[in-house]
C-alpha cells in the first residue's frame, strides 16, 4: 500500500471520535471491554464495533482469558503503530517540500506590465 492509500485509511478509521478516544485508552495498556466502559460511559456493543474496526485496521489485537474464554483483552498492535509511525513520518517530511516558483497566475502573467 502507497503512503496515499495508508494515510487514507489511517484517518477513516482514527477519524471517528469515538474509535480515537479507544485508541487512545489502549495506548495507555491492555484493557477489557469493561475498563473501556468505564472510562468511556459507552455500552459494551458500542465498544465492541468500534474495537472490530479497529481491529480490522490491524492497529488492535485481542487476547482471550486463558481461564475463561468470556473474557478478551485489548492492546495496540505495536509492530503496526511502528509502521504508522514511519508512514506518517515519511507523509510529513518536509524535505519532500520544494521551493519553486508557481507556473501559473498573476505573477506569471505579464500582460499590462509593460
């Protein structure tokens, strides 16, 4: 995928309020569905989309209970946050920037400076 299209997709998915406010209580550590309410006031089927998507966009895993299969945990997938981190770094790299005069407009037209 070309950093156009990851960027694209990057920001659907964190675009949407609610999944970034998840995102962001999954950066802090691993979480269960119940922490996420907890913090968030949201219902479990709510957070349960919302992690899906995530999860999806490969930026979430999720881990059941060794002892108990009812529960799942959350985290960040970090191998994935590394190459969000590197993709947006490159996206923002301000040596990509050039310093150029523009082809077209006023300035380039002469007409009535004469």
């Amino acid at each position: 995928m070309d950093t156009l299209e990851f960027m694209k997709s990057l920001y659907r998915v964190l675009g949407d309020p609610t999944r970034l406010r998840i995102f962001d209580i999954l950066m802090s550590g691993v979480h269960c569905n119940c922490e996420i309410s907890e913090l968030t006031g949201l219902s479990d089927n709510l957070i349960s989309h919302h992690l899906k998507v995530l999860q999806e966009a490969n930026l979430v895993h999720s881990k059941r209970d060794e002892k108990d299969a009812r529960w799942i945990y959350y985290s960040v997938n970090e191998a994935e946050i590394c190459q969000v981190q590197i993709q947006t770094q490159e996206f923002f790299n301000l040596n990509r920037t050039v310093k150029k005069d523009t082809m077209c407009g006023p300035k380039k037209n002469n007409i009535g400076d004469e």
